[in-house]
C-alpha cells in the first residue's frame, strides 16, 4: 500500500463535499509531477485530505476507490488523469501546517518542500504519526 495527500481549498471542494458525495473524482490536476503521483495511486491507498488555504491543515483519510483514468474534463484526451475516492476516515483533530512543520519526522513532506504541490506520496512512518496527531 503506498500513502498520498492531496490538497484542496476547502471553499471550492472540501472534505465534507466528498463525505456528502461519498465517493467522487478527483480530477483537474494540470502538474506534470501531480499527474504522475496520480498514476501511481493503486486501489485502495489511502490519501490525507489537506484543506489548504485559510486553514491549512489535514483534515480527514480518504481511500483510492479507481485508479488512473483518462481526465476529459477539458473534453478530450490530453494525457491528464483523475483518479476516484471516497471519505475514509475523518480525524478528530485537524493536523495544521504549524504542527507538521515544527515536527522533524513531518518537516521533509513534500507539503513543505514543493508546497504549491496538489498531489503527493507521503511515506507510512510519516503517515501514522499524522494519524496518531489527528487522533
């Protein structure tokens, strides 16, 4: 199982958007790099759910329900993917971006390093520490 987090501004499409849908396309991605995590999403990896800006914090657990497909959203095939997911889990305790970069294990995130990044891999020992901080 690998471990992601996207990010969305919570005005335009938040974590409760995708709770009420209960599972939904994720899709609009226009960074090669983005793109090319999209790719790697696997069915059931599990994704951190990060509402950036005015809040700016991890929010909930979502879980990859269809892998990599063609994104139309433009109408035709430019080689942009979306993928599919659905709400996991909600954290009791939103994980802010204080938190994680004032915590070394959380500071090498791509969140922090590349932070205009919408897509991303994050690794299991960093994922269950945010788990554990959101609990």
């Amino acid at each position: 199982m690998n471990y992601w987090l996207v990010k969305s501004e919570p005005s335009e499409y938040g974590w409760e958007d995708l709770f009420s849908k209960g599972e939904d396309i994720w899709d609009g991605i226009r960074n090669y790099q983005a793109r090319n995590f999209l790719k790697e999403m696997k069915t059931g990896d599990l994704v951190l759910f990060y509402h950036s800006g005015k809040n700016k914090e991890i929010v909930g657990v979502a879980k990859v329900s269809e892998e990599a497909f063609p994104d139309l959203e433009e109408g035709e095939d430019k080689g942009w993917v979306a993928v599919k997911i659905k709400p996991h889990q909600k954290l009791k305790n939103p994980v802010t971006l204080y938190q994680i970069k004032s915590d070394d294990l959380l500071s090498t995130l791509h969140l922090v390093k590349q932070s205009r990044l919408s897509t991303m891999p994050v690794e299991k020992i960093q994922f269950d520490h945010i788990i554990k901080l959101g609990s």
